[in-house]
C-alpha cells in the first residue's frame, strides 16, 4: 500500500506516453514508460509492445490512481487505444495552475515550470522541444532515435518522481481527484470531437479570400480605410480628420486600434459601428487552421484550466468555437444522428447557492430568473415586477450603435425586436 496525501491506495502508477498525429486526426501513441511506486519498477514500451492490449498495463481500479502531468495527454491515449480510463487520476498540473493561479510564473505551467518553481532540476526548454519535434515528425526511426525518444518519455515520469513528494503536502486530494476527473471528460471529448460538415468547409476555404473581399467591399465603401484585405491607418485618420473626430493615442503618436478603443469610441459615434463589426468579423473568420481530421470531426486539445478562472482554453484557430460564431453553423451530425447545442444558464449562481445551503439564493436560481428574483429580496423592484415591466435588462428596442447592439443581442433573454432606436 501506498499513502499519497493522507490515503492509501493499493497501487500508485507514474505515467507518460509519447504521440504524435495530424491536427483534427485522433493521437497516435508512440512509446509509454509507467514506474510503479510501491515496486519501484519501471517499464518503458515502445507502440508495437502494448497495442494489441485491451487495457492498461497498470491498475486502473477503484483502489489504485494514476499521476500525470497535464493528464488529459495520457488519458487520450487511452481513448485511442480502447483501453478504459482510470478509475483515479491525480494530475500535477491540475495541482500546480491551483496552486500558482495568479502568479507570474518564470518558466510559464507546464512541467519545466512546475519543476524550476519547486527547485528541481529537469531538461532544457530546447532539449524538449528538439524531441517534440523529433517525436513529431512521425518516424521512421532508427534504433538510436527510438532509444532517445524512450529517454525523453522516461525523464519526465523522473520528473514526476521528483514532483509528487515536494508537491504532496499542498494536495487536497478529494478535490484534486475531482479536478483528475474533469480532465477524463475533457480527455473524451478531445476524442471524439465536434461532427463537421467536411464538404461545406472545403467549399468555404476554396473560397475564402473572396468572401472576405466581397465583405469589405460592402462595408468599406463607406469609410475607404481598407487597402485590399489591410486595414490603412493613415487612411483611417484622415477619414476621422475629414470628420473633426479626436481619437485617442498611443505614447508614439499614433492611433490606439484596438478593440477596446474602437468599443468605446463606437458609443460616441455611431457612424463607425459598421466599421468595428467589419473588423472584428475579419478577425474571427478563421478557418486555415481549423482542425478536421479524414473522418469529419473536429478535435483540438481544450488546454483545460489553463484559464485564470480555471475554464478551458482551446485555441481560438483550431477550435470550431474559437472563430466567428456564424461558422458554427459547420458543426453537422452524420446522417441517422442528431446533435445538441446546449449551455448551461446560470450555472455559477446555481452552484453558488447549493454549497452555500443558501436557502434565498436557492429560491431565486429556481425561480427561473435570479437576477429578477433577488432584485425582489432586496426590494429594489415591486414583488409583482417580470422581466417587460423592469426594461433595463429586457428592452423591446434595439439600439443602432454597434457597442450597444452587440451588447443587447448578446444579453437579451428572451424577446427580439427588430426595431431600431437612436442610441442613448
């Protein structure tokens, strides 16, 4: 038995694999090395040694965990062999972005970082990108680079070694298996993927340039800051000379372009919502590096808790939730299947109340609406106020500013208008 942060457990499994794979395609695990901690035994197998398995050659069960750092790498070899996932999984970065959140890090979250934080020696940045790309690249290897390649994988299951005694005292281990859990379902989904209508993107791609051209031409026509696809700056200014507009600057002299900037300055002048939507419309429309695989699906790692709030944070190229929001209409099922587009409402409050046994905050989420129903608690609304008598948050008009009509499209809850009125 093995007691790791105040339990124990039968078994305790060190482990990290090697892959590679084309973007969008599923992972193709190249090598495993796995040191076991009560034996002390260590294994390193290359692909051709644990391929045919049905399951893990490491307990996986109820009374045994796994340790890895960003576990969701290993848990998606996992998925792609068939091998079940583990019953228990404790991940050091998990551990590590908890415990440093907020923090400036030196040598940044990932393992290098998290062993230079805590003082313990580990490979250089360019030795492990030099075997990243290595590994990468695909193969074939020879024996020398396969050898290299099981080193690599076994240096960072040492590091792991070395990591879990000095990290141990700061694990909270219920939550941190919770925390292991959430990386399992975020392992599946990187699995499976998000269904894309293959056919339509190829389509698009081939048309691209076009469709972006044929758009600037539409809005630009009436302001003629745009060179091609290049937004002018100096094209841009005299376009707010010739209208006796003061736009802010940067240090050096020369305009802030910024969306920030442009958001707030739309509220001033309305004139220019077009060309901020333009903009970030040409910002979001992305679809080089969307990543599809041969069989339709979308797959691209979530990078979960990488965020400061502790949400995913995929890559806004690769992810079909990153780009403009009109391209999602790409998520297609196969035929004899359906899909859902659900998100959670509320979600924050909700949790909120039922681990603060907060029987008010409680009544408010399930009243439908929280916001309305604590305004009543707190008796800055009539009891018998809805959401059409208290309008500033359920406006029947929608304002013609781009800030404010983004603003109200995006926060609306219910009723759409298709009126228009001058913005306030």
């Amino acid at each position: 038995m093995m007691r790791i942060a105040g339990r124990d457990f039968r078994e305790v499994s060190l482990l990290d694999f090697e892959f590679n794979g084309a973007p969008g395609e599923v992972v193709r695990p190249v090598c495993l090395v796995v040191h076991e901690l009560s034996t002390g035994q260590t294994r390193r197998m290359w692909v051709d040694e644990f391929a045919h398995l049905t399951a893990a050659p490491y307990a996986t069960d109820a009374e045994s965990f796994v340790v890895a750092y960003y576990a969701g790498a290993e848990l998606g070899c996992h998925e792609a062999l068939g091998w079940p996932l583990p019953e228990n999984v404790l991940d050091l970065f998990t551990e590590f972005r908890t415990l440093t959140n907020g923090i400036q890090l030196p040598a940044g979250s990932g393992l290098l970082g998290a062993l230079a934080w805590c003082g313990l020696p580990g490979l250089s940045a360019a030795e492990k990108d030099a075997m990243r790309e290595l590994i990468l690249s695909g193969g074939p290897w020879d024996p020398a680079e396969r050898e290299a390649i099981l080193e690599y994988c076994d240096s960072d299951v040492v590091a792991l070694a070395k990591l879990l005694p000095v990290m141990e005292a700061s694990i909270d281990l219920p939550r941190a298996l919770l925390r292991g859990r959430y990386m399992k379902a975020a392992a599946r989904i990187e699995h499976v993927g998000v269904p894309i209508d293959l056919p339509m993107l190829r389509h698009l791609r081939a048309r691209w340039d076009d469709i972006q051209m044929d758009l600037i031409a539409a809005v630009d026509a009436d302001y003629g800051v745009y060179d091609g696809e290049s937004f002018r700056e100096h094209r841009f200014a005299a376009y707010l000379a010739d209208r006796g507009i003061a736009w802010p600057l940067l240090e050096s002299g020369r305009l802030k372009l910024d969306d920030d900037t442009f958001r707030d300055m739309t509220k001033a002048h309305g004139e220019l919502s077009s060309l901020r939507e333009l903009r970030v419309t040409l910002g979001q429309m992305r679809l080089a590096e969307l990543a599809v695989g041969t069989d339709s699906r979308n797959r691209s790692m979530l990078s979960a808790f990488r965020a400061r709030t502790g949400r995913n944070q995929p890559s806004n190229r690769k992810f079909i939730f990153g780009p403009a929001v009109f391209l999602r209409g790409l998520i297609r099922p196969a035929a004899g299947y359906g899909i859902a587009y659900v998100d959670w409402w509320q979600q924050e409050f909700g949790i909120a109340a039922a681990l603060s046994d907060d029987a008010r905050m409680q009544e408010a989420y399930t009243s439908g609406d929280p916001y309305l129903a604590f305004a009543k608690q707190a008796g800055a609304v009539p009891a018998d106020a809805t959401q059409k008598t208290q309008g500033g948050y359920e406006s029947s008009s929608r304002p013609a500013c781009s800030q404010c009509s983004t603003e109200w499209v995006r926060n609306r809850w219910r009723n759409a208008s298709a009126n228009s009125v001058p913005c306030a």
